[in-house]
C-alpha cells in the first residue's frame, strides 16, 4: 500500500520511508526530513481529509496529547468524557484551526528503516569477516595469513557485538552475551595459539572465522523469521492507536463519529453504527445501545458513545501481543522453557564436553574448543527467539479472526485442551426455534391451547422459546390467555393459574413427574418429535396433560466445521444441553459429536464441567457469555463468544463475534502454534546437541558443532517460513 509524501506527493512505500512523525495523533510518512520541514514551514492539511494508512514502519512510543487548550474538537476523533456531574471535558485534536500558530510541541520521528538497515549492514559486516576468516586458510599456512584471520574475526565480532548492544533486544531472545560468547572467546583461543606458536593455530583461527560467521547468519535467519509477526505489531498498534500514554480511563465515555477508530474497549451506550468490529478485520457488523466493542474497530457509518471497560495495555487486543507483563510470547510455557533450556543448556553442556575432553586427556587447544562447542551448540542457535516467534504467530492469527486470550496462560492452556464442551443452544443451535408440532390430547382444541401456552410464556421476556410460541400465537390472531402468577422454573418449564383458576404447566417431562402428571399417553409423540431433534413442551391443566409441543431449532451456520476442527486437532467434543437424551442424539448424530451430556439444567453444568474435568487433562468450554456462565466459569479454559469488550475479564478467550467456528478456532490455533514452536525448539539444537554428543566420543572435531548449529537453524528457519499463518499478509 503506497502513501503520497504530504509535502511534495511523491508516491512512496510506508515501510521505506525516508522520514516518519507523528503528529496530532497521526502518522505522517515524508521523503526526509527536508520534506517535514517544508510541510511544517507551509501549513498542515485539515485533519478531517486524512485518514490513517493501515500499518506503519514501526511500533510508535507512547506520545502525550497535544494540549487541548489550542485546539478545537475534529469530527473524526473520539470526544472523550470524564464521569463527572458538573464538567464533562471533551478530548480530541484538530489542526484545522489553531489559536496559537506557534509549531506542535516536538514529536519524536520513527526511523525503522534506518535501524532495520543498520542491523542489516552490521550482520552482513560479521558475516563477511568471519568468512574471510575461514577462507583465508587457502592463502596458506603463514603468520601474517594467521594474523590476519583472527583480525578480521574479531573485526566481525565487534559487528556483532555493536549490533547485539545498540539496538533494542525483543524480549523474546536470550541475552546477546549468551550468543556473542563462542565467538569471542574463539578469537581469544586463536589469539593465544598465535602468540606461543602453537602447532593448533590454524584450526583455532579457522574455527573462530566459522563461529563468527555461523552466528551472523544465525542471527539474520532469526530476524527474516520475524518479518511477519512485527509487521503484523506494527499494523495493530497504528489501529489501536496510540492510546498506550492512557489518556483515557475505564469509566470515561467515548464519542466515536464516522470515520474513526475507537480507542478503547467498552458496551455502547448511546447511538448505531456499522463497524469494522476488530482490528484488522474483514467485514462489517451493526454496533446498537448494550453491544460490547473493543479497540480498534473502526466506524465506518453512524457514531457511538463507548462506555470504557478497558484502556491502554489492558485492552483485549494489547493484553497478549503488546503489553510486556503479559505478553504470550515472552511468559507462555514453551517460550520460558526455550529460554532456559538454551541457557542452562549451554553451561551443562560445555562442562559436560569439558569433562569429555579431560577424560580423553585432549590436548589444550583440543579442550578449550570442545568447550566452546558444548556452549556454542544451545547458545547461537536462536532458539528461544523462534519458540516466541510461532507463539506470537499463532496469538496474532487468533486476534485476525476477533479471538483475544487474557492471558499467557490462558493461552497454554488453549493449547493444551483435551475436551471442547459445547453448550447447544446458542451456540450449535442458532437459538431460534419455531414451533412446528401441536398435538392436543384433551378436550380442547389448538388454539386454546395455543393461547394458554402464550400466556404462560408471557413470563419469560427475550427467551428463544417464549418468543417462537408468541409468534405462532400473533400469526393465528390470537391474545394470550390471562394466566396469574406465572413462575419460571429454570430448566424445566413455567408453572401458573390459568384464567379458569386452575394449575397451569408448561414445560419438559421433568417438571411434569415433579409436579406428578402422568405423561404414558404422551410418550410415542414425545418420542416421535425428540428423535427429530425437537425441543418438546408438553402443556398440563388441572393436573392433566392436554398438548404435547415441538419446536424446531436450526443449526447454527458454522456448527459443523466448529465441531470439525476439534475433531481434525483430536480434541473430543461434547454437547451439553438440557433438553431430553433422544432430542441431543438427532443434534450429535447431524454434527459428528459422540459425547453427549443430556438433560443437564443450567443450575448443574457447573458441576457436570467439574466431573468431565476428573478424567481430562484439559477442559474448554464454548458458550455464550451472560448466558452459559456457569459452565465458562467451572472450565480449564473458558472461550466466551461476544464478550470481548464486555467489563467481564474473567474469560481465558474472548471473542469479538458470536461465531462458533472462531470459538473451536481459539483451542485449534494455540494448539497448532504450540506444536510448531515444539518442532522449532527441536530443529534448532537438535543438531548441535547430537553433534556435541559426537564431540564428546571423540566422533567429531569440535568445528563440526558450528556446522551443526547452522543446519539447525536453518531447519527452524524454513519451517517457519513453510508455517507461518501471517504470510497472506
């Protein structure tokens, strides 16, 4: 996506740019820095004719808002009110009209590229050196060719070194001395077989060129792998934008107006919109009063007001990929594993070929560089910093489909689960019965009954149920019966007095043995309707049963492929439902799910999720939020469908959407991620492992370890070039 330089509109690529700045709260990509100073000198554009590119060179620092007093309010930036009763402040920024026409407080400038390029330059310097370091060996065996490989060796490692200390450290990796190590103290071998004329000189000098050459490439292959996921960083910070400096609070309201992107997470309390409803995301959906929003979610028509639940790091969106207290690819299991296995590793290791090599009664040169290759093969291996890179992959693939884990370790265990528990309605079902069946066994005929159920029904505002028998009723025209002191029974059904002044009952087949009615008349159309997979009501008067009800629900769009990708992950689903066994077998056998819980009322899936966990590494739970809550809140690991957003941060996965496809895609996506970092883990110091082991037995000379390392980290390389999940990007 090219940007047009706003001084001179020279097209240009926002990942070269010559010069970046931000300014009132928007990045500005010029030619250099001559092109900002005119743009400056001549006048800055309204605010309201520029949008926002979708991704930017690098992760911006946090910047302090420019101070409202000189500024007047943009239609395009959220107004922003403290919950106070007297003063209501609006913050928003716009450089259209200026009291003071004094320049904006300075802003510091992002220079990606010329960090990225530095980087690049300096690997490609310690590549070369070390090379030469190696290659020199054809000059022939003199002192001066000696001098000269170990002094272009260290000139390569200085590169190194420069470039491990200036530039920022990604959290992910291990400590620069841990990799810079074998190199230097190669040299410092090299060095001291030089000075005393040591028959061993040649091998010392070639095997400090290898090392430093094996650790540049090493440490370019690591940042080519990371291509995609900083990419990926950069594009969700410039869409969250940059209220990590949280000027906004969790209670403050949020007015977000058409186009604008809303800066925190929240319900809507005031207007419509239609909006992109996630960062980075590929469609649209309508935003009314009461819907939860997260930040990021760009609005593309109308504007809202957003209650704040969540600001800067606490976002669903920043929690897991952005805040470093909780980043998943820093504190996840596997990644801390990896940093300690190459640490401790390589300690263990050299001293375990140090022991070898004085067993063997090796020579002293002989020793130190078996050392050094014990150290050598778990420290340059960059193992650490792959693990992180397929789990923040796998993390920000999740947050591509509106999936946002609270944290590292729910994360884990996303990745871990070994049963999916899906509770049927609302989830596989869509949630929208229509009543298809009315077979009436006493003395009355359908529409009486039709209108007492109606009645009873009247009881339970905004329930699927409730709302599919009143639509029958309104389309026979007829009013529901004036039933008295109607009681929800929750699972079960509703009780009350009919207008006749007799007990009314309406619901399943274990409210109607509560109540001791006999149903024997009714058992081979209950059983007829149930093995259709309808849901049954059956309808009792005066202690007698007079109607037996069916109503049809519809399988979700999506159900299927949710059910089909815990089965392809070897993850057992489960249906939890509360209607009869015979009604959740006709569901199970549509969607492939073996394991039913039937009959299960809402008060008792807590428990019922409790008992499944006693035979399970690993329990999910899939449920809609504010509805399944009980079960989430008794699950290994809760996935919460339409509750990103929400005040609730209870949830080990929120989901911006209400599909249930994303909801399998929570436990499939770590999973997956978790074994591709495995499978990096093993790659990269699995063949410097075997070949230290192979130095240890006197296989192997000790140059052969560095040769190992580079084909390990080759191997990882590739594999995660061949699996990444960002690379459509």
């Amino acid at each position: 996506m090219t940007q047009r330089c706003p001084a001179c509109g020279k097209k240009l690529d926002p990942l070269r740019a010559g010069h970046v700045a931000i300014f009132d709260d928007r990045f500005h990509y010029f030619c250099d820095r001559g092109c900002r100073e005119d743009w400056l000198e001549g006048g800055r554009p309204n605010r309201s004719s520029y949008r926002p590119p979708s991704f930017a060179s690098l992760v911006p620092p946090p910047i302090p808002p420019p101070p409202p007093a000189i500024e007047v309010p943009s239609p395009q930036a959220p107004e922003v009110e403290t919950p106070r009763p007297d003063v209501q402040t609006p913050v928003a920024h716009d450089d259209a009209v200026a009291v003071d026409a004094s320049p904006p407080p300075a802003l510091p400038a992002v220079e990606a590229p010329i960090v990225e390029d530095a980087g690049k330059s300096l690997l490609a310097v310690g590549f070369i050196c070390g090379l030469l370091g190696v290659t020199l060996l054809l000059a022939g065996p003199s002192s001066v060719v000696e001098a000269t490989r170990i002094a272009v060796a260290f000139a390569g490692w200085i590169a190194l070194a420069v470039r491990a200390f200036a530039l920022p450290r990604p959290a992910t990796d291990t400590h620069p001395v841990l990799g810079l190590a074998p190199g230097l103290l190669a040299v410092v071998v090299a060095g001291y077989t030089w000075l005393v004329a040591s028959p061993a000189h040649v091998a010392a000098a070639t095997y400090a060129g290898l090392a430093v050459t094996v650790t540049a490439l090493a440490s370019y292959l690591v940042e080519r792998s990371r291509r995609s996921v900083r990419c990926e960083l950069q594009r969700l910070v410039i869409q969250l934008g940059d209220e990590m400096a949280a000027d906004f609070r969790a209670g403050e309201t949020v007015l977000v107006e058409a186009p604008g992107t809303v800066p925190v997470d929240g319900t809507v309390v005031e207007g419509e919109a239609t909006v992109v409803p996630w960062p980075l995301a590929n469609e649209t959906v309508a935003k009314k009063e009461g819907d939860p929003v997260v930040a990021g979610a760009e609005v593309v028509e109308g504007s809202i007001r957003v209650l704040a639940s969540a600001t800067g790091r606490d976002r669903a969106w920043a929690r897991v990929a952005l805040d470093p207290r909780g980043r998943a690819d820093v504190h996840a299991s596997l990644a801390r594993l990896a940093r300690v296995l190459t640490t401790l590793g390589a300690f263990v290791l050299a001293a375990l070929l140090a022991l070898s090599g004085f067993a063997n009664d090796a020579g002293e040169v002989e020793l130190l560089l078996g050392t050094l290759s014990g150290f050598a093969a778990l420290g340059i291996t960059g193992a650490s910093a792959l693990v992180g890179i397929h789990v923040a992959r796998g993390v920000l693939a999740a947050q591509r489909r509106g999936i946002a884990y609270r944290a590292a370790k729910d994360w884990d265990k996303a990745a871990s689960a070994s049963l999916a528990v899906f509770s049927a309605r609302g989830t596989l079902l869509l949630d929208e019965p229509e009543l298809t069946d009315l077979e009436v066994l006493g003395p009355y005929d359908d529409d009486r009954v039709l209108s007492l159920v109606a009645g009873v029904e009247s009881a339970k505002i905004g329930d699927p149920i409730a709302l599919a028998i009143h639509r029958a009723a309104a389309a026979r025209s007829l009013r529901p019966d004036a039933v008295r002191s109607p009681t929800n029974q929750p699972g079960l059904g509703v009780t009350a007095v009919a207008s006749t002044g007799e007990l009314l009952l309406v619901g399943s087949r274990a409210l109607m043995l509560r109540e001791k009615v006999s149903i024997a008349a009714a058992e081979a159309t209950v059983a007829k309707m149930e093995a259709h997979g309808r849901t049954v009501l059956l309808v009792a008067l005066g202690g007698k049963l007079i109607a037996v009800l069916g109503l049809q629900d519809a399988l979700r769009q999506g159900a299927r492929a949710a059910v089909q990708h815990v089965l392809d992950a070897h993850i057992e689903p489960v249906l939890l439902s509360g209607d009869s066994r015979e009604t959740c077998e006709a569901i199970g056998r549509a969607l492939d799910i073996e394991h039913l819980r039937p009959e299960i009322l809402p008060a008792d899936r807590a428990r019922e999720v409790e008992r499944l966990a006693g035979g399970y590494a690993m329990v999910a739970v899939i449920g809609r939020a504010g509805r399944d809550d009980a079960a989430l809140a008794a699950a290994g690991v809760a996935v919460a469908l339409g509750a990103a957003g929400t005040a609730t941060n209870e949830w080990g996965a929120s989901l911006a959407s209400c599909d249930v496809r994303d909801g399998a895609l929570a436990l499939t996506l770590a999973q997956r991620a978790r074994l591709q970092a495995t499978i990096a883990l093993l790659l990269s110091i699995g063949p410097g492992v075997l070949a230290s082991l192979a130095v240890a037995f006197g296989v192997l000379a000790p140059a052969y370890v560095l040769i190992a390392v580079l084909v390990g980290t080759l191997l990882a390389a590739f594999h995660a070039r061949a699996t990444d999940p960002l690379a459509s990007s």
